[in-house]
C-alpha cells in the first residue's frame, strides 16, 4: 500500500515537472516571426513616368498602408500586404491630379486603391530580395516583381520605438492595367508614356498593443 501510494506521487510529481518544462521551453523559444506594420508619416509610394515624349512627370501616394510578417530565420517565409490610398495621390498639379483620380485613369470613387499581395520571397543578395506577388489596380491583378533592399536591423527612436527600414521598386506598363488613355502629339508621339517606374519607402513598426476595454 505504502509502494502503491509513492509510485502514484511519483508520477504527479512528474507530471508536474514535466508541465513546468513544457511551459519554460515554450516562453524562451524566441519568436522567429513578427508582424510589422508601415509608420503612414514616414512611408509613402513614389512613381515617375514619361510626359509627352520628353521630359518626366513624378508624383507620390502617402497613404500606404503595409504589413509584413517577417520570419527573422528564413526571410523567403516572409509575408508581405501592401494598400495604396490613390485619395492619396499628388503630383503638385491638382488640375492632373484630379484628372488621375477620374474615370480616364484610377477611377477611384469605383477603385480607390492600389493593392499588392505577395506569393514568393527570394534572396539575391546581401539585403537584397525578390519580392513577386499580385499588384491589382482597377480590379485588374498582374504578376509583378519587386527588387527591395532591407529590411534594415531594429534601431530605437528616441521615443523608445523600435523602428526599420525598407525600399522597393519595380516597373509595370500602365495598359496592362486598363489605364489606357492617352492623346496623340501633332509631331508624333503621345501624351503619356506607358511605363511606370515605381518607389516605395517604408518605415516599419510593430503595431500598438490592444488594451483591453474596462
């Protein structure tokens, strides 16, 4: 009886001990993916295309709204999601840039954003990477690649945030995209290129944490 009732305390106790293992193991794993998400006062989308044949027209999207489940031990794991707000959108003209936001181009009362969702992450390169994903504009989805430098290392801000820092860019024919319109020039040519050269700046944080409600 004695024998009996040890061996059952033995096993409870190792039970117990084996709980107390289990628990430890898992708060010390690190956590090898975490979620950061695009600071929208320093982030913003940059875009340059060709204006009657000669010179160059750049304008900016502000509102970028970016999440990144970034996997700190393989990379190419990584997820990115990426929102433009085309109400965003300025190219210090307002005359065109309400022409941009009208149905001839972005359409934006029916298509107010520009989307872009990845699928595969390479490496090619210190800090280098291959971001290919789905950019949808107008509704309409194509297979673009990204070329994105970083993301850099975590440096704290003087407010105690830890922040970092990413750049991409890529080029997409703007027909592709139903964004079609254009005029012909009396000399040749038209009034708007059809190639995009796109930039993008993020600065990355991770988001605020939920307080619960009282």
């Amino acid at each position: 009886m004695i024998f009996k009732n040890f061996s059952k305390a033995c096993v409870k106790t190792n039970a117990f001990v084996a709980v107390v293992i289990i628990t430890f193991a898992a708060s010390t794993t690190p956590a090898f993916s975490a979620i950061w998400v695009s600071d929208q006062a320093h982030s913003s989308a940059h875009f340059k295309i060709k204006h009657m044949m000669i010179s160059n027209v750049t304008g900016d999207i502000t509102g970028v709204d970016a999440k990144i489940d970034l996997n700190e031990k393989d990379i190419t794991k990584s997820t990115v999601e990426a929102t433009l707000d085309l109400k965003t959108i300025n190219t210090n003209n307002a005359k065109r840039d309400e022409h941009l936001r009208s149905p001839d181009f972005f359409d934006t009362t029916k298509f107010p954003t520009i989307k872009f969702v990845s699928k595969k992450i390479a490496k090619v390169g210190n800090d280098q990477l291959k971001v290919s994903g789905d950019l949808t504009i107008r509704d309409i989805s194509k297979p673009v690649t990204l070329d994105v430098t970083g993301p850099t290392a975590g440096f704290k801000d003087p407010w105690g945030n830890i922040k970092r820092g990413l750049s991409a860019s890529t080029k997409i024919n703007r027909k592709d995209f139903g964004l079609t319109w254009n005029k012909a020039l009396e000399t040749g040519g038209v009034v708007v290129g059809e190639d995009v050269k796109i930039e993008i700046e993020l600065e990355l944080q991770q988001p605020a944490e939920k307080k619960p409600a009282h």
